[in-house]
C-alpha cells in the first residue's frame, strides 16, 4: 500500500513537473525503470491527433519558404 502511494505521487510530480521523486529530494518508489519509461511515454503522446493535423493545415500556408 505505501508503494502504491509513493507511485501516485511520482506520477503526478512527472505530470506536473516532468520530475521523478529522487529529483526533488524525496523517497522513491520500488518500481522498474521501463515503467517511469513507459508512463512518460504514454503521457507524451496524449494529445488529440485530428486537432493538431487540423492546426498544421490551417497554418502552414501562413509559413515561407524557410520555414517550411
């Protein structure tokens, strides 16, 4: 039980701060790494994929030749 609630925390501190516990000086969970991995992973690619492709349609016209 105390590990799951020291993984809670790391995991909102990851969220918040992009921080795993030992970086802020704290005690850290018994966990593998590929886990923290795999967290920052899946948190990495939450976004919503047709508003982005709608956002780049809409403003790469507005881009010059550079930029592009």
């Amino acid at each position: 039980m105390y590990n799951k609630a020291i993984i809670l925390v790391e995991d909102m501190c990851l969220m918040l701060t992009n921080k795993l516990l030992i970086q802020l000086g704290m005690t850290t969970p018994n966990r593998p790494m590929h886990d923290v991995f795999n967290q920052e992973l899946r948190r990495e690619t939450q976004y919503d994929s047709e508003a982005l492709k709608e956002t780049v349609l809409r403003n790469v016209p507005f881009l010059n030749e550079q930029q592009k």
